[in-house]
C-alpha cells in the first residue's frame, strides 16, 4: 500500500513539473508577437478556454471511470501536443517599435532581484493572489456551502457549473471591450486599472454580500455575476505582464502564478477553522475573502504601471 502511495506522489509530482510550464510560455508569446492593442482579448480568449476546459471535464468526469477518465484526457492532450509541434511556427517578432524595444531588452541580463524590487510588480502579484483567493473559496466551498446552508440536493449541484460559463463568456467581452478602448486612444495603464477594479472589486462585493442569500437559484447568480466580474482580470493585471516585461513575460508570470498557488493551500483549512470557530457562519470566511479583493484592488490602483521595466 505504501508503494502504491508513493508511486501516485510521483506521478502527481512529474504531473505538476511537466503542467506548469505552459502558462508561462503562453504569456511570453502573448507579449512577444501580439500587439497591445490586441493583448486582452487574447489573454480573454486563453483564460474562457481554460474555464470551458474544467467545465466540460467536471460534466463528463462523474460519469466515467476514473482510469478511464485520467487515460482519456492525457490521451487528448498527447494529441494536443502533436498537432501544435506539427502546425506552430514563431512567428516574426513585431516590427514596430515595440518590437525593436524587445530585440534591445533580449540582449540585456536581467538580475533575480529585480522581479521582486518593483512595486507594479508587487500590485500584479498581490491583485493576482486576491484573484486566487476568491477562486479558490468558490471552487473549493460551494458545492459545500449549498449543500449544507441552502439545501442543495445531488442534481442541483450541476448548477455550480453555470458560474463558470458565465466567466468564459463575459472573459471574451471584457477583452474586446478593453482592446476597443485602446484602439480609441484609452491610455493602456487605464484600461489595465479599470479591468483589474471590475474584477477584484466586483466578486469582492458579490461574496460580502452573499451569506445573505438564501434562496439557492439567487446564490448560483450572485456567485455567477461574481465569476463573471472575475473574468475581466484577464483584460486587467493578468494582461498587464506584457506590458511592464514584455521580454520577460513568462518569468513574471510564473512568480505571480506562484504566490497565486499559496490562496489553494490556505483557503482549505482556513476556511474550516474560520465556519467552526463561528459556529457554522460563513459569513467571516466570505468576508475576509472581500476584504483581500478590496485591497488589492487599491494596491494594484495606486501602483501598477504599464511603462516596459525588463
């Protein structure tokens, strides 16, 4: 048994180290060969195709076995993967201006330090961890929390997918509603706070406020408007690493995604300790989520920038 146990920790390991490589590299080849004025709706597109992805895989998964599930959906990224070395070419870094900055910037050797001694990098790492936050405790929590608080039964429960069409739809409008600014002469650090105010200051508005609800139809679409509101953080701070290291994307990205990861080990048994020291009331746990949004949200206002610093 403990062979078995510690065959399933290595699997999951090599899993996780062959996994996590992909974001980065998305972002850096976002920010390497898409104009900024066409960057959020990329970003948009990307981030409502990773959400259609979890909600197809969580519909179908219940309903097969789980050998089956696991061998089917490596299998169709085994073929994902063959299809993009067969089809992807680089394509030319931008002739613009903007791509000689990066032809310039690739020559230069950028120290370890400087992605953590810059505060608009400090307001996307925190905007991106209060993202996290409020992610983590409606993926972790809500099935949970309607069961048990508004009385969710077995087939009910497929509503908790709702929420996360909604963020892929309303992902895609942000995007071109961002870019349209853009191309109309809105200043890019403008648009990068207004998307990253809707998004952190929205769900933070819809959790504070959702312990109030107790009919389990209003609480899907409040958790909905919230994951919808969510998705607008694609066009803000997610799409803002292309504008302040756009040679470097990719690294930043991956320091963010990082202190992002800590929110999935925290909110666990936070949010346990947080409903049994209460007595049973999510409201602390809902809360202390929309506290995080709300000051992150002025953090990443007051100090984020869209001016290239690596």
């Amino acid at each position: 048994m403990e062979f078995v146990l510690a065959r399933m920790d290595l699997i999951w390991i090599c899993f996780w180290l062959f996994y996590k490589p992909g974001l980065p590299t998305i972002f850096q080849l976002f920010a390497q060969h898409i104009p900024a004025e066409e960057r959020s709706r990329a970003f948009g597109y990307m981030v409502a195709a990773g959400s259609v992805g979890q909600t197809i895989a969580s519909l179908f998964v219940p309903h097969l076995d789980w050998h089956i599930s696991f061998e089917l959906f490596g299998f169709v990224g085994l073929v994902w993967v063959v299809c993009w070395l067969l089809t992807y070419h680089d394509p030319p870094i931008l002739p613009d201006e903007e791509g000689q900055q990066l032809i310039e910037q690739e020559k230069v050797c950028v120290s370890w330090s400087e992605w953590i001694s810059h505060w608009s990098l400090w307001s996307i790492y925190i905007a991106h961890f209060a993202m996290n936050w409020s992610n983590y405790i409606i993926m972790q929590w809500l099935p949970t929390y309607l069961s048990r608080t508004l009385g969710a039964n077995k087939e009910s429960m497929s509503l908790t997918a709702v929420p996360y069409i909604i963020n892929s739809l309303c992902g895609v409008a942000w995007g071109h509603s961002a870019d349209q600014l853009i191309s109309v002469g809105w200043p890019v650090l403008r648009v990068r706070r207004l998307m990253t105010l809707f998004g952190l200051m929205g769900p933070g508005l819809c959790l504070t406020l959702f312990p109030e609800v107790s009919n389990l139809v209003v609480a899907v679409l409040v958790i909905s408007m919230a994951m919808g509101l969510c998705a607008a953080n694609s066009s803000g701070h997610l799409s803002n690493h292309a504008d302040v290291a756009p040679n470097h994307a990719g690294i930043t990205f991956a320091i963010s995604n990082t202190i992002a990861t800590v929110p999935g080990i925290l909110c666990g048994p936070l949010t346990a300790e947080l409903v049994v020291a209460s007595n049973g009331r999510w409201f602390p746990v809902f809360f202390l989520a929309g506290t995080i949004n709300f000051t992150a949200a002025m953090i990443y206002y007051t100090q984020s920038s869209a001016r290239p610093l690596l």
